[in-house]
C-alpha cells in the first residue's frame, strides 16, 4: 500500500511484529531530507522518530518508530556495505487500524518467511509497486524478473523486472521464487545496469533492527493468502 511521509510518496513492503505492537515497513530513505542522489544511511539527513506517516486506507497516520539511517548515525556506523545498503524503517500502525491490517503481498500472496540465503545470478524475484505515477493503473503493479546477483557484501540485490521500479515505488517489497520475503526496493540504477533496481536484503536490515533499534525482537508477519508462485 501507498504510505506518505511528509508528502514523499512510498510503496510499504511487509507487516512485522514484536508480539505487541504491529508495524508497517517503507524504506528508510522515504523520510530523507536530502536529495535523490543521498544514499548513504550514515551521512544522509532523515526526518526524526515520532514523523506521523500517512498509510493508504487507515483511519490515522502511523508514527516513525525505526529509521536504519538515524540508528546507524547514532552508533557511528562504520562499515561501508551497511552504511549504503542499511535501507529500512519501521512504522508503528496506530492500535485503531491492527485489526484491518492484511499481511499479504498483494497479487502474489505471501510471505512465507525470510529468504536468509541472497540470490543467484537470474533466479526469480516477484514485487508488487505502487507509484502514484502509474495513475491508479494497478495492472503495471506485479512485477517477476530476475536476480543479476548480490553485491555489498549481501547487503543489496541487483534485480531486472517488467515493468521496473519507479519512484514512489521505494520500499516495496521483493520475494523469492519460494515466497520468501528477499528485501526492500531502495534504488533505481543508473549506471553500469540501467533500468535495473537495488533491493536491500531484508535478513540483514532486521537483524540490524533488532540488535539495535530498541523495540525488542521484532518479527515478519507471514502473509494470510496463499503464495501464488511465479507466473513462468
């Protein structure tokens, strides 16, 4: 679903848990402060924890509560692989609008669990994107291509899909072939591979969240519609 935070529009990816309170995930970056070209998680500028986030179809906004950029400037992050690829917030889902939360990925079905193992060269990568810019024309939305590798050390997937990730498509969320969730889209590549996306691989963004974002063990939440499979 659509997600807008202070008027930067998003696509949310997955639903997550800590047993008590219910969140909804964007990429860290669609609460930047800086411009498009501003991917570096420890340098760049990012709006505070408490940001409300408008979330298509509730009742109230959410509130910011995990932000990777924010968390890894706090802790002077060092390691250049995390600093560029750590691309994952967290937006806490006001107790009024849990019960109409739908963990499903849409038209795909899933999750099924979190790939923990990265991709290989050209195997199957699903999304579903949900950019303002396709003018409500949900049938662009599905997206199946494939994995041109891992790189950062694990921390990111290059993918190619029909039709690629636009902006507003920020943060939406990939599987596997097996409906496991892979990561989270965070950029649009120019250079060396036009028209392909970078997908931050989400085993490694929650972990960071867990070790150090102060909300306990925080959970994927399995989705309630059955995996569909690749469409070929």
């Amino acid at each position: 679903m659509q997600t807008r935070t202070n008027g930067a529009q998003c696509t949310s990816n997955f639903v997550y848990s800590n047993g008590t309170d219910v969140f909804l995930g964007q990429a860290a970056h669609c609460s930047g402060t800086g411009g498009s070209t501003e991917t570096n998680g420890c340098s760049a500028g990012s709006l505070p924890l408490g940001t409300p986030v408008e979330i298509a179809g509730a009742s109230k906004p959410g509130t910011l509560v995990y932000n990777s950029w924010l968390t890894m400037q706090s802790r002077h992050e060092a390691d250049a692989n995390t600093c560029q690829y750590n691309d994952l917030a967290l937006v806490k889902i006001d107790p009024s609008d849990v019960s109409t939360v739908n963990p499903s990925l849409p038209f795909w079905g899933g999750p099924t669990g979190v790939n923990t193992t990265g991709t290989t060269q050209l195997a199957t990568v699903l999304s579903y994107g949900n950019s303002e810019l396709r003018g409500g024309i949900t049938q662009l939305s599905p997206k199946q291509g494939a994995s041109l590798g891992d790189t950062g050390g694990g921390w990111s997937h290059t993918v190619f899909t029909v039709t690629p990730g636009i902006p507003g498509d920020s943060g939406s969320g990939f599987l596997d072939r097996d409906g496991n969730a892979l990561g989270v889209l965070s950029t649009l590549n120019l250079l060396p591979q036009p028209g392909t996306n970078g997908v931050g691989d989400l085993s490694r963004e929650l972990a960071y969240a867990n070790a150090h974002g102060g909300l306990g063990t925080v959970q994927l939440v399995p989705g309630t519609a059955k995996f569909r499979g690749p469409l070929i």
